[in-house]
C-alpha cells in the first residue's frame, strides 16, 4: 500500500529521515516500503538497508516532476530499473532533455501515472494511481473502464497534519516567497502522512481492483541490492591476468631505479605486496592510479601522492608516491589487508592550476558513462537556519541578520522569533542542497547511471546524487583528485628559476631537500614563511620548540600540531620529552617497545591501532573500527560503543589495572577525527621540504611563486615583507613592467596589476596581452589610445605609479589624462598609420608629499609600499629592544614598538584569549600571547602598529611575549586630505591583519594532562 513515500531527500518537500519513515512504516504495519524521492535516489541504499534491518521489503524508485508538476512516479522492478530510472533523469540533468510527459517504454520499471496525467493508452507495466481523496471520481464513466489499471495511492511526505506547516516552510524556502504568498499547488496536500494498513484497507475497500493491484506491483518490485561486490572499474588492461603482469613490469622497473638492484629487503616487500594486490584484485586499482600520474607527468604537472597509500612501496615504485616506506617503517597493511574487502584510496594532490586537466583527462580516459564526482548534501546550517526561515515569516534583512549572526540567547522575545526557533530546530540536520564532493571520483566498471542519477553542477563536471559514505557502502572507492596552492607555489617557483636563472631544479628529487643542512638549519630557526604546512605561527613556534633539524621530527611535528594530539596534553608532553628524553619513564612496556620513536606517545593513527592491539588485545577488526573512527569514516556510534566495552573488557583479561586501561583510552579517544597516519604526515613533510628547500636557496623566485599563488597562511603584505627580507627591491605595479601576475627582473620585484583593488581582472590582463602583442607603452596617451579604459582606471594606475616610466609626476599625469579623455571618443583607438605626436601641455609645478604615495598604496594595495609602516608614526620611538635580543630576557618585563601581522583566537577555560605575530622595526617575528583579563582592558583595535608591554617567557627555545598592556600608536594624518579633516584618518581602517578564529575545546594546561611519567602497573 505504500508505494509512493517521500524522505527529506526530496529536498525541500519532505520532511522525514529514512529511518523516522521506516520506523512510521513499522508502526502501521507495512512490509513492503517504496521509496520514491522527487528526482533523485540519493536515499534508497541507507534506505534499502533500514529496511532489511526491520525486516520490511524494501521498492526503490522515483517520482519525476517538472516543477511543481507530479508527471509519473517510477517503481524498479529490479537493479536494471534503477539504471533505467536514472538514465531518464540524467539526460534532463546533464543534456537539458525535458521529462517527457509520458513515460519512456520501461523494461524493468513500473509507472504510476496520477489522475492529472493518464496518457490516452496504457502499457502493460503502466497504472494509475487513485489517492483517498479521488476515490469518488470513480463513479464517473471515463474512469470506471480503467479500474482494472488503477492503484490505491497514498502519498506520504509528513508525519502528520501538525507537520505539515514545516513542510510549507521548506517549499516557501526553496520557491523564495515569504509563507503567505505560497501557492497550494506547490505544497503536498495535508493528508499525506503514513496511515495503518488496516485503515488504507478500509478506506479502498470498495474498490477491491486497486487493493489487489497495489499488492500485485509491490510484489512484482524488490530491490535486493549486492552490496559487497566492488563497483569499481576492475581491469586496467581488460583482464585481471594483463593487469597483474603489467603492475608487475612496472614494478620491478621502479624498484630499480629508486633502490637499484641489489636492495633485497625492498625488493621481499614489492614481491609481498604484489601477492597481496593480485589476490584481492586491486591491480586495476593501482594501475588507473598510475595511469593518472603517467599522463600527470607527460603534461610537466607536479604531483603529491599522500595519505595511507604512502605505506605501499609498489605505489612507491610506480611513481604514485614518494614517501619510501622501509625508511619510515610504514607497514602496508594500514593501507591493504587480506581481511579489507573494498579498494583503497589514493590521495593525490595538483597544484590548483592543474587539476582541471586532470579531471578533464580522467573523464575522457575512462568515459563520461563511467565518470562521475562524488556528491555530498549540505544541511541547514545554524545560519542558513535562521535566515532562511525567519525570510519566509517576512523578517527584514536587519533581524535576519540579528537572528543569524547572534547567539539564541540574544534574540528577540517575540511571537514571530519563537516560530523561527521552533522551526529551525526541527531543520537541523535536513538536507538543504546536493554539492560536489571536493575531490571524491569514482570509477565504474559498468555505466555509473547503473546505480545512480548524474546532476550537472556550475563546476562543470557530473556529480552523482549520493555521498562518500553511500558510495562507499555500495562498493565504490573514490579516488581523491585534490589540489592545493602549495603545489602551485612549488610548480611555479621552478618555472621561475629556469626562466631568470637558467637552472634546472629537480624538486621531485627529494634526497635534495630532506637532508640538506641549510634547510634544517631554517626548520629548527622557524623561518618557513611561505611553506607548505609549516609557516603557521603555531606551526613556526612548535619547529622551535622543537628544535626541528630533520626529517622524522618534522614527520612527527606534522601531525602533533593537529587538534586531536593537542587537545589531549600529547603534543605538549610530546615536546617535553623530546627535549628531556632522560626526565620519563614509560608507563608500560607496550609505549617502549611500539611507540619509542615518539617517546611512548601516540602521534599517528597506526599508533593508536598499535596500542589497542598489543595493549588491549584488541582483533586488527576492532582496532580498524577504531581508525575508521578517528578519521571520521566511521559512522556507527553503536559499534565503536561495543569496541570500547571489548577494550575494556580485554585490558581487566590481560590483568591491566581499572586505572591503567582508562589512560590508556583516554589517550585514544582523544584522537577522533583529527590525527593523520604516518604516511599522511611523510607526505606532508616532504611537501615541506621542497618548499622550504626552494625558500633556502632560491628565496625571491619562491616568494614571487607564492605571491602569484595567492599566499597561504597570510595576506600577501606578509610574503611582499618576505621577499624584501630576501633582498627584494620591491616596485609598484608599473604597466611596461608589471604582469598580471607579480613579476621578477633579476632583484626588482614589480608587483602584479592582479593586486590592484578596483582594476578589473579583464582590464588588467588586456593590458599586459596588448603590451606583449604591440609593444611597450611610450606615453599615457599611447596607453590611452591602446587600451579601452574610462578615467577612473586611469586614475587608478597613476595613482599606484604605473607611468612613472614617463618621467612626470603624478599631479602632471592627472591633469593630462583629464585633457585627454574628456572629449576622446572610441573610435580614436583604431590603429593609425601614422599617429601624431602626443601634445604636450605646460603645467604649474605642483608639489606632493613623501607620504602621499604611501597612502595611495594603503588604498589600493591595501599596504604600503614605498616606505615602511614603521614610517608612518608620529613617534620616532621603536621599543627598547629588538626580536634578536628576546630569547636573552626570559621572565623580563620589556617594552616593544611591533606591527601587527595575524592574530589567531584560542578558547581557553576563562574566556577567549589571541596569540600575536608581529614584526619589530628590523623585520623579524615575534610572538605575543593575551590573556582574557588582559583583552578586556587592552583589546586589539585592528591592524597597525602597537606599543606592547609584557614579560618575556622562553618556552623550550621559544621566547613569547606575555602582554600586561597594549596600545594601537597613531599613524600621521592622511597627507592627501589636508584639507578634510574628516577623511584624515579614512584609510588607515584599510591597514589590516590576519585573523583566525577557532572553534574547538580549550587545550588542557600542563597540570591537567596528567601523562605519567613514570611506570605504571
């Protein structure tokens, strides 16, 4: 009788969960459920598995609508169905082919045409379906001869008749108008909720035709879906023998090269994974990998293969990766096992230039039948919650976004705000919209339309209508198609080298950078300004502490900065015993023997898999359970609830004291979601190496690269003051110099027109295309002539000093390029075959202050260019001691004169506090820390510079400045607006600096973490 059941996946209709609707189901009496979501099947593989779990009968399908109109709804006989459902809707989703409004001739599907749409002539698999409410029309001749073709149908979209008023919220939401202008043609009607099967009996049965024919469908439909076969394309060569035998070659090839000949211990472990790949048929797998790299290289791209795939040395050998993993002792079952039933998954990084002609390459390679982006489904968000409802009871813009920004707490106490509240908290966890995934593909072996409907988002490549947890379900492994900036910079500081130098850097070589003593000599200093992973303050400060001079130690610092080791006390107990390695004991024999390179600490996932294993004697199952729970995989509260109880359990067997196993769990725990294996940390590591290796002996090429990549941690000020440090002679943009992007001649840095706030991209890059096509600009009437801009571009570029080259200032050029244009006409810029010479006027002399240009760069550049900020002061006083003077004053008030470069908000147990990175007049960083009691007398008050008031404490190497007190120090008046008072101080607002916030629990202090250092029983 339920044939025709809508959940929250029919995006803003319905409003019920797959397991509120199964649950309803239950209750009535059902055994057999259809799902029929509008246009999409995004729910039927969690829905088909509820179902089973309850014992019901599970029927996938699809009700297909144009707009507001219900054209058919669709019942899959079988898995074909499905594939026939989902063609159907893809050429409307990705070809633009309008839904017919009768139905395609389905072999495996069943079609319920309603009332308002009964074509003229019915196939054999085609029905009509007859809601409660039109059960009287059935007296009517026209429909009495079709009773042997009809159905009962009762649509279910809400739990009840109180329900349906959220129901009319989200279709206000998704049509845009507030909920008194809603049509009842675009809402469900309010009947449609699940009823008994007794009662739906009871109310067809004078009509026993449609009773016995809803039966007859619902029995003639199963959606008995294989789950555990893998989807994925199987063979790379066509065969599984091909493939083997190629991965093979490839293999020992690369073995070759990375090891030579004669390295045995490396060539036992190739020979022992390849056993492993063949017998789980995962060659293909390896080689669509390596096939994506292969054409990766042969464009001249630069890759990162990262994650847990780094743990296989055959990946190692094909060029995938370039982690070895004999060198980091990763073992290859944390990425394949004989127990793991499903591919794994490469992640592989791009540089964010690059990536769309690999995906473009992949589509193509493999079809675009068999390709397709992950999806995912964005919920309705705290905000997104309170906008979007509060629009449709008509709230204006102002207490939206009151309603939006502020805590509940502080909103109004009104009729109109409790319903907003009421409704929004029902929203909470509803889709609101499908997205694409941001870098999950999937690789079929039959038509992904098999399984799934393809949407067709703005990005421009298909995406299908489930999740990566679905898809994963299913038997699909994505492959993670990343990219990053880091890349770019990497990529494009190389490309930079060859062309100013004429030198070759192998930065794929990575015995170049990991060992070199020039490179560790910066990571221990901190000086990573503009390096992957590593130039973060915490980052920086956490290298010092360390004193980080190789590779290990920044393999283990990559990942003990990440939240989940931090939050647990372990990154700073990590940093103790690091330097202090004769102050602790270890607490058990299992942390000496399994965790000695991290000194008993659990810093990677295997680590903690290590310990539940040989500590609690945990099954390598329980112990993936645990993983898979710690990177957010797992989604089964349940099961990791019976793994904690078997730890537990397992410890009391093993004679572990109550006290010991708790540690020992608490230490785990804490590292959910938010640590990375061993292989992810290498990787990162390596990354950072090339970086910096390029910062080191290549420093103005690598800034430049980084500028042209839009920076990384901080705005691009900070890396402009990085290369000047580097000895960069820093230019404004000049348009016979400047690219679009940021631009190199020799030590002259010339600033690139992409910079410039307020000249249009477009604009910007004709100017260099022109340029570049017809030569340089020899005056601003040339220039005037050339290019098609209005004044206030003009302006703009005169401004910033683009016509220096001229020779005239800038009041001469401003008074000449208003002569020009005001009577210039379009035409005038046709080439000429011969152009007059440009007329020259006899202009006053008119004087400008020093500062003046300054502050034409705070406007458009956002910072200053032509002098320092320091400059800028009324006073002439600089601090009483320098950055290079700090770690010599441990536990001394000083007074410093800084400029402020990022401050970063840290939730502590007594209220918000920020950490500080400033500058000192000399240029070099430092680090302040403000405590709540401290920000609320002395706050930030916006970018510039400060006097600081604090005492200085070294921590491990590290010297950070403790503030008591602070003061934002007046910048001289706007030189240019004297005679406005009122606009004096206008721009200085644009003088800014980086802000981050976070949103996590307070770190524990020292006292609270509690690690033993001594052995415990």
């Amino acid at each position: 009788m339920y044939l025709n059941c809508h959940s929250y996946h029919s995006l803003r209709y319905g409003t019920l969960s797959l397991e509120t609707l199964v649950q309803q189901a239950l209750a009535c009496g059902a055994t057999s459920l259809a799902l029929t979501d509008i246009n999409t099947v995004t729910g039927i593989y969690d829905f088909a598995k509820i179902c089973r779990e309850e014992g019901i009968k599970p029927v996938a399908g699809m009700e297909f609508r144009e707009g507001n109109r219900l054209l058919y709804i669709g019942l899959a006989k079988t898995q074909r169905g499905i594939g026939e459902l989902c063609r159907l809707l893809t050429a409307r989703n990705c070809e633009g082919i309008p839904l017919p409004d009768r139905a395609p001739d389905f072999q495996d599907v069943i079609t319920i045409y309603p009332l308002s749409n009964v074509p003229q002539q019915l196939r054999e698999d085609e029905y009509i379906g007859i809601r409660p409410s039109e059960l009287n029309l059935l007296v009517q001749e026209k429909w009495k001869s079709l009773l042997p073709r009809m159905l009962a149908l009762n649509p279910v979209t809400v739990s009840g008749k109180k329900e349906h008023n959220l129901h009319r919220i989200l279709r206000a939401i998704d049509l845009n108008v507030v909920l008194s202008r809603l049509s009842e043609d675009a809402c469900c009607r309010a009947d449609e909720y699940m009823r008994p099967a007794g009662e739906l009996i009871e109310i067809f049965g004078d009509y026993p035709p449609l009773i016995a024919n809803t039966a007859r469908v619902m029995e003639a439909c199963d959606f008995a879906f294989d789950f555990k076969t893998p989807k994925n394309k199987r063979h790379y060569t066509g065969n599984r023998e091909g493939d083997i035998k190629l991965l093979t070659g490839l293999a020992y090839a690369g073995l070759k090269k990375r090891y030579g000949e004669k390295n045995r211990s490396a060539r036992e472990r190739v020979e022992k994974e390849l056993r492993v790949i063949d017998e789980l048929g995962f060659s293909g797998y390896f080689l669509i990998t390596w096939d994506i790299v292969r054409y990766s290289n042969s464009m001249g791209f630069m890759h990162v293969g990262r994650g847990s795939g780094a743990n296989s040395i055959v990946a190692y050998c094909l060029g995938i990766t370039d982690i070895c993993p004999l060198e980091l002792d990763l073992y290859f079952e944390r990425f394949l096992n004989l127990n793991r039933k499903t591919p794994p998954d490469f992640d592989i990084d791009w540089s964010w230039q690059e990536r769309d002609v690999i995906l473009q390459y992949i589509f193509d390679r493999y079809g675009k039948e068999h390709v397709a982006f992950c999806g995912t489904n964005v919920e309705f968000k705290y905000r997104s919650i309170f906008r979007e409802v509060g629009k449709v009871f008509g709230l204006p813009k102002e207490e939206l976004d009151g309603l939006a920004t502020q805590p509940m707490e502080l909103h109004d106490n009104n009729a109109v705000v409790a319903a907003v509240h009421k409704y929004g908290k029902m929203l909470e966890k509803f889709p609101n919209q499908r997205s694409m995934h941001a870098c999950g593909i999937l690789i079929s072996e039959t038509p992904i339309t098999d399984y799934t409907a393809l949407e067709m988002p703005p990005k421009g490549f298909p995406i299908v209508q489930f999740d990566m947890h679905v898809a994963e379900d299913i038997g699909f492994e994505k492959f993670d198609i990343l990219s990053q900036r880091g890349l770019g910079s990497i990529n494009d500081a190389v490309k930079l080298i060859r062309k100013n130098r004429g030198i070759q850097v192998d930065i794929r070589d990575t015995t170049l950078s990991k060992g070199e003593m020039r490179c560790n000599d910066f990571l221990a200093r901190g000086q990573t300004i503009g390096c992957f992973y590593i130039e973060s303050p915490a980052m920086r400060g956490l290298l010092r502490r360390l004193k980080c001079d190789n590779y290990p130690t920044l393999v283990a610092a990559s990942s003990i900065i990440r939240p989940g080791v931090a939050q647990s006390g372990m990154m700073k107990e990590y940093i103790f015993r690091h330097n202090y390695p004769d102050r602790f004991e270890y607490f058990h024999e299992v942390f000496e023997e399994h965790l000695g390179d991290t000194y008993g600490i659990m810093v990677y996932q295997e680590d903690v898999i290590k310990i539940a294993m040989h500590f609690g004697g945990l099954s390598a199952a329980n112990g993936d359970i645990l993983r898979r729970a710690m990177s957010g995989k797992g989604r089964s509260l349940s099961a990791l609830q019976r793994v904690k109880d078997n730890f537990f359990a397992s410890c009391a067997r093993l004679g572990h004291s109550e006290e010991l196993s708790r540690e020992v769990y608490r230490q785990i725990e804490s590292f959910a979601g938010y640590s990375f294996c061993k292989a992810h940390s290498a990787s990162y590591a390596v990354e950072s190496y090339q970086s910096l290796y390029l910062k080191v002996y290549y420093p103005l090429e690598f800034i430049v690269a980084v500028i042209n990549n839009q920076g990384g941690f901080y705005r691009t000020e900070v890396y402009v003051h990085e290369a000047r440090m580097s000895g960069a002679h820093i230019l404004n943009p000049c348009i016979n110099k400047s690219g679009y992007e940021t631009t190199l001649y020799g030590r002259d840095v010339y600033l690139g027109l992409m910079l410039l706030q307020g000249l249009e991209s477009r604009l910007a890059e004709g100017i260099v295309e022109e340029r570049e096509r017809n030569g340089d600009f020899v005056s601003l009437e040339d220039f005037v002539r050339r290019i098609p801009i209005g004044i206030e571009g003009v302006q703009l570029l005169i401004f910033i000093g683009a016509f220096r080259f001229t020779g005239k200032s800038k009041s001469e050029l401003l008074v000449q390029a208003r002569l020009l244009l005001v009577n210039f006409k379009a035409e005038q810029r046709m080439p000429l075959l011969l152009r007059e010479p440009a007329k020259e006027w006899s202009l006053p002399k008119l004087e400008r202050s020093y500062f003046e240009d300054a502050f034409d760069e705070i406007e458009l550049l956002g910072f200053p260019v032509s002098c320092s900020p320091f400059d800028l002061l009324q006073t002439a006083f600089r601090g009483d001691l320098m950055v290079n003077d700090l770690v010599n004053c441990h536990k001394k008030q000083v007074r410093m004169l800084a400029y402020l470069i990022a401050r970063k908000h840290v939730p502590t147990k007594r209220g918000a506090m920020y950490f500080g990175t400033w500058i000192d007049v000399n240029g070099d960083y430092f680090d302040t820390a403000h405590f709540p009691d401290c920000l609320e007398r002395y706050p930030f008050k916006g970018g510039g510079c400060y006097l600081l008031l604090g005492t200085v404490e070294v921590d491990y190497h590290f010297p950070t400045l403790t503030i008591h007190k602070m003061a934002k120090l007046p910048f001289i008046p706007d030189p240019r607006y004297n005679h406005d008072r009122d606009s004096q101080y206008k721009i200085h607002q644009q003088i800014r600096e980086d802000v981050s916030m976070t949103h996590r629990k307070p770190y524990p202090q020292e006292h609270e973490i509690g690690l033993p250092r001594r052995k415990m029983g």
